[in-house]
C-alpha cells in the first residue's frame, strides 16, 4: 500500500480516532517527509539492514515488532453485517431402487430444502467470531454464502461490508478468504511463496516489499522455515501448521478489511490450534481486521480465544454474542455446565441433534429465537461504520503480473518434473526405444518404407497421448489459480498470458526431445528439414496441450478429465488417415479425420521426411507407367526410387498422404484447432474463475 494511502486511510480514521490508528500513524510510513528519509535511507542501506533497524526500533518500545509493521498498514475499521440469510437446495433425488419412480421424481418439480433458515450477525475490525456448531450444523453453508462461493441452490438476505452490500468486486478488494485445505505451490519455498503473493499483491518499492514479506514471516513464526520447500503428498515439506501459517500469512499480505477462515484449526494439535487462535486475536487486534472463522470442536485454550460466538444447529442460531457471555445465558435457560468440562464441548452437545434429544435441542434453538423476537440482538454494537476505502486496491498492472507468474511458473516448471520435464524424458525414453525397435528402417529401402511411416506415427501418437498427465496437474494448477483469482491476487488473463508464453518455448522444446536423438540421432531421418519437421510436431504437441487445459477445467475430477482426453487422443490416432480410409467412415463420424490433428500433423511430417531423399532398390525407368522399377524379385515392396514417388505409391492405399506440399495448410489447420481449444479453455476458465454466488435481497 502506498504511503499516500496510509495517510489517506488515517485521516479517513480520525473521527474515530483509536489509539490503534494513532500508533499507526507514528509507525506507518504515511507522512511525506518520512516516507522522504525512508526512501534516502533505502538507497544508502540495504534492504535487510533497513528491516532490522525498524525491527530494532519497534522492539525497543516493547512491541511485538512484526506485528506492528502489519498493522501500520491497516488503520481502517470496518464491519460486516449479515441479515436475516438463508440458503436453501433443491432435495437431491436418490435413486431408491424403482426406475420410474426415480425418473418421474427427477422430472417432478423437486422439494426445497432449507440449510440456513435466517442467520442475523455481525463482526467488527478487531474482532474474532468463531461459528461453531456439530457437524450438518450449517457452517460451510454459511461461510460460502458470506464469501460469495459459487455453489447451487439459492441465497437470499443481506451480507455489507461497511454499509455496502457485498458484491465481487468489493469482496476482491477488501476480503480473503483462507481455505480448509491449504494448497500452495508445492515445489516453491516458504519465502518465495510470500515473496510471490507480495509481488501480485502489492505495487510498492522493493525494499519495502521485502520489509513487509519479512515481517509476514516473522509474525507467522515461518522464519525458521523459509527456505524450506512447501511439499506436497510426495515429498515431505512444511508441517501441517506450518502450511497452514503460511495460507494465513498470504492471506494478510493482501491487507484484507475481512478474513474468512474455515476451520483455521482442523488437522492441527491442540498446540498448534491454540497457538493459531490466539495469533489470530491478536492479529485481529494489531492489524484492525475483523475475522470470521468456523471451527470444530475448539479446545477450552482455542474456546476461550475467541471473541463473539455464533452457535448453529440445524441451520439456526442457538447463541450469538461475547464469548464470556455464552455459560451464563445457557445457565439461564436452564442449561448448567458440569463442573471441569470444555464449555466448548458442553455448548455442542447441548445442540448437536444427533446425539441429544431432539426435542431438547429444538428447545434450546426456540429460546434464542424468543430472545430475538424480542430485541435485536445483534443490532451492531457499535456505531456503524459507513464506507469503503476508496484508494484501497491491489495492484492491477497486468504487464506485473504476468511477468511475476513467468517467473514463478518457470521455476516451478524447473523443480516440478510432472508438468514438462517428466514428459521431456518419457519422450526421450519412448522414441529412442522406438527407434531402436525400427533400427532397420534406418536403411533408406523399398522394403523399410513402411517401416519408416510407422516409426514416424509412433513418434507422433505416444508423446501426445502423455498429454494425459497434464490434465491432472492442470486441473490443480487451476484451483489454485481460482482461488488466487478469488482474493484478487492476479487476473486470470495475465494467468493466461503468463502459461502460453512459459509453454510455448517448453513445447518446442519437448519437441526437440522427441525427435532429436530417436530420429536424427538413431534413426538417420533426413537432416535438412529437421527444423520445419520439428515446428509442425511441435504444433500436434501444442494443440494435445490446449485438449489437455480445456479439459483439466472442464471436470471438478481430474480423473474424469483424463479419460476424455484418452477418448480425444484414440479418435485422433484412429483418424489419422492409416488405421481407416477417410471415405469408408460414416458420417458424422468422418468429422474427426478433419478437426483432429493428428492425420494434418502425419501428412506433413511423412512428406518432410521422405520428399527431397531416395530410397534404394528402386531405379527410375521413364518406360514404366509409375516411372521406376524394382526388379522381378521385389513387386509388392516397390514404391519408387525419390521420395515423392514413395509418397504417390503410399498415397494409392492411404489417401490422406500425398506428394503435394500441404505443410502450410496443415500446420493453418493445426493451429485453428488448437485455437479453438484455447479459446474455449480461456472462456471455461474465466468465467469459472470468476464465478461468485451473489446473495439476493430479500423480495419486498
Ligand atoms: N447441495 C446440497 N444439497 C443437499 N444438502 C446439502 C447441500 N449442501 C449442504 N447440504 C446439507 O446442509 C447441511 C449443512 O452442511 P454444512 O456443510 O454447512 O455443515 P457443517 O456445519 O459445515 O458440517 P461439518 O462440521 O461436518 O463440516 C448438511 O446437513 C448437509 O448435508
Ligand atoms: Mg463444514
């Protein structure tokens, strides 16, 4: 955030005029002649030096440095409020046995069910509000609902953030979301994930920028950590808590107004759950954000941490308010909690409909709903807080972005062998292993001219069909990206720029592993065209590669993905224009010999390969009709002494290949359909991306 901001933030602030705010007016960088000397300073010193002398300075006055330095950044308060929500579905349709009744049910206007029957509540900056509630309770329902997932069925009532009702743009702007799972990029480190997230999120100096990664780190207790990788389920990295840290600590990189945690603690020791908790109160505090978390079965440490509580059962309220205030209102309604018993524990029991009586916990559920009727109980507690930071946003400079995603992805491309590399050497292995299969075919003769066609079609067929791994890692790549999308992080068209430039030269390059020692290295292909040969495999290459993007965010389940890719990549290798004649295909099928590739990709590369060369045990003879002889020993192998004979007598059986020079019109065709492909994968992405589910007022 710009200095000019801070001051611009602080002066919005000064009615209300906190002692926070105060602080972070002394230790922002708002002022101008500050900023002045800061900026001087920055060029005399080196960024590291810079950040302890500020961390020395803040350590002196008995703060929690790190702390600090986060919450100078954030001196605005702010409230959201949700009125009277709720959510409900259509009944999903089981199938009971009975076919008809299962499709006339299904036909049949199906029954609503109501998930959240009117949930009223409020959170302020500073703040912490846990929803708790047993399991079926409502609280990922509800916390979808205040963070605009994109999910079925239908959202009614009243989410503002300052006033303001909640839209995509407001939440992009001035929320963050942490998920349950935490998904980082598994072969980047600590530091450099931060470092990242500080790259897209923010446009200020670099020193500064540094200051700041520091300070996340710090505060997040990663500093022993951040230069080790994050890892993922196949080698081992940060620990469960510390993965979690670190989604929190990008999470605050983006100065949010609002955090939405869901289930900060789940997976963690109690340790560890507390240690989160009481961080986060204390963050909600030093940075002046209000959060808002669901949690399970809180430990009394992780319990007593929490500022305002909202309990649900069944989609309902059964207490909403302080913390400290829960026992005491449960006491009087009836409800005394045993002695040396997790309040926790005790409040969920007392709702949880599964295993108490469900009459009891309908009772409890009424008494709040009494207490409601009679007064409002969350009519905020504050005054309310009224407007949006107008000069509060992230960095939106597009050319920034791609140029920090073509340095992240590169070196993730380096360190992650499953996306590129992997394939580079299953390429490698594959085609030398096919060449070394067809070694004969390195002879140049009639009787190797098929042999040379089909080592050519296993070259193209086998390294597009490994286009299939890609789908999976596609299809996490794209969660990943939505849920950088969804906190603002970056646009999915700078994503978009930034992978068609890493993958074009990494394609090219797969290419080149493909072919260069298999084909010109073993099998003695003809050198002169290497170049335009590599060029268009690299396109059957590239456009297998859009197949495999479309279709890793085409399904929720990378698997299902993956066999439609396989069923893609079988139709085109049937099509290719030598399995089966083009004319003996019924239409619509016959279709595929046109928008698949793979028979445009084999014409070409077979008359680059055999056009200019010869091949022995032929001889020109101007006195046969074909032109060329073999010999009386040698009638059925006979094809022709140059290679456009070859081809001509190839094209007497298969009627896709000729001696005609189609490259460039193939290599056309190739790239309409790969952009076709494209272009549906980049609508498909960003509208999903992109997609919230908006909470509709309530009809009047
Ligand atoms: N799309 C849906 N169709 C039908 N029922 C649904 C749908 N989504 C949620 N539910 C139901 O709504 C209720 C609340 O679900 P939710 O996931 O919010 O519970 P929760 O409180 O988060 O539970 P847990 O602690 O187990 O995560 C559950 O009974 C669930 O089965
Ligand atoms: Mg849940």
């Amino acid at each position: 955030m710009s200095s000019a901001h801070h001051s611009a933030v602080t002066e919005c602030g000064a009615s209300r005029s906190t002692r926070r705010a105060l602080t972070a007016r002394r230790t922002s960088t708002c002022g101008k002649k500050k900023h002045t000397e800061r900026l001087a300073m920055a060029d005399s010193v080196d960024p590291e030096s810079l950040q302890k002398i500020k961390m020395r300075k803040m350590a002196s006055r008995g703060s929690n440095p790190a702390l600090e330095l986060l919450s100078s950044n954030q001196a605005k308060n702010s409230q959201l409020t949700f009125k009277d929500v709720k959510y409900s579905v259509e009944e999903r349709v089981e199938f009971t046995g009975n076919v008809q009744d299962f499709v006339s049910r299904s036909i049949a206007k199906k029954p609503i069910k109501t998930i959240l029957h009117g949930i009223t509540g409020s959170v302020n900056s500073g703040e912490v509000l846990a929803i708790m509630g047993p399991s079926g309770a409502g609280k990922t329902c509800l916390i979808d609902l205040l963070t605009l997932e994109s999910k079925n069925g239908d959202s009614v009532g009243e989410v503002r953030l300052n006033g303001e009702t909640m839209n995509k743009d407001i939440f992009t702007k001035f929320c963050a979301t942490v998920p349950q799972q935490d998904k980082h990029w598994a072969f980047l480190t600590c530091r450099e994930t931060v470092a990242f997230a500080a790259d897209l999120y923010l446009d200020i100096p670099k020193e500064e920028k540094t200051a700041r990664v520091d300070a996340v780190l710090a505060t997040m207790g990663l500093t022993g950590c951040a230069d080790t990788k994050v890892g993922n389920a196949f080698f081992s990295g940060l620990s469960g808590g510390q993965k979690r840290r670190l989604s929190l600590a990008i999470a605050l990189l983006s100065n949010p107004l609002v955090l939405f945690l869901d289930e900060p603690t789940s997976g963690l020791d109690a340790a560890a759950a507390a240690s989160i908790m009481k961080f986060l109160k204390d963050l909600a505090v030093a940075a002046n954000i209000a959060i808002v978390c669901t949690i399970h079965q809180p430990s009394s440490a992780v319990y007593n941490g929490f500022d305002r509580v909202m309990l649900l059962s069944k989609g309902r309220i059964a207490f909403l308010g302080a913390a400290a205030e829960a026992l005491p209102y449960f006491r009087e309604i009836g409800h005394q909690m045993p002695p040396n018993t997790n309040p926790a524990e005790f409040m969920l029991d007392l709702v949880n409909a599964e295993f108490t009586d469900p009459e009891s916990v309908d009772e409890v559920l009424a008494e709040w709903a009494k207490k409601e009727a009679k007064s409002d109980v969350d009519a905020t507690r504050r005054e309310p807080v009224v407007g949006l930071p107008t000069d509060y946003v992230h960095c939106t400079n597009c050319a920034r972005q791609v140029a920090t995603l073509v340095r992240r992805h590169g070196k993730l491309t380096i360190r992650d062998p499953t996306l590129y590399i992997g394939r580079m050497v299953m390429f490698i292995n594959a085609c030398v292993f096919f060449s070394i299969i067809y070694i004969k075919a390195r002879d140049r003769k009639q009787t190797q001219v098929l042999a040379r066609l089909w080592l050519t079609l296993w070259h193209i067929g086998v390294p597009a069909s490994l286009g299939v791994v890609a789908v999976h890692t596609y299809n996490e790549e794209y969660y990943a990206i939505k849920r950088e999308v969804k906190n603002g992080m970056l646009s999915p068209v700078s994503y978009l720029l930034a992978n068609f430039v890493i993958q074009v030269p990494l394609i090219i390059l797969m290419a080149m592993c493909a072919l260069s020692i298999s084909l010109y290295g073993i099998a003695n292909y003809y050198g002169d065209n290497y170049f335009q040969f590599m060029l268009v495999y690299a396109i059957n290459l590239w456009v297998y590669e859009r197949v495999a993007q479309l279709l890793s965010v085409s399904f929720a389940n990378p698997l299902l993905g993956m066999l439609v890719f396989l069923q893609v990549w079988f139709a085109s290798f049937l099509f290719n224009g030598v399995l089966v004649a083009e004319d003996d295909v019924v239409w619509p099928f016959r279709v595929g010999f046109s928008i698949l590739p793979l028979k445009w990709c084999f014409r070409s590369l077979l008359y680059l390969e055999y056009s200019d060369t010869t091949f022995s045990g032929a001889e020109i003879d101007a006195s046969d009709s074909r032109g060329f002889t073999c010999g009386a020993d040698n009638i059925l192998q006979c094809y022709g002494r140059t290679g456009k004979q070859v081809l001509d007598s190839l094209g007497d059986n298969y009627q896709s290949i000729s001696s005609a020079n189609n490259v460039g019109k193939d290599v056309g065709i190739m790239l309409a359909i790969g952009a076709v492909f494209m272009l549906m994968h980049i609508y498909l992405l960003t509208k999903k991306t992109k997609a919230v589910k908006l909470v509709k007022s309530p009809q009047p």
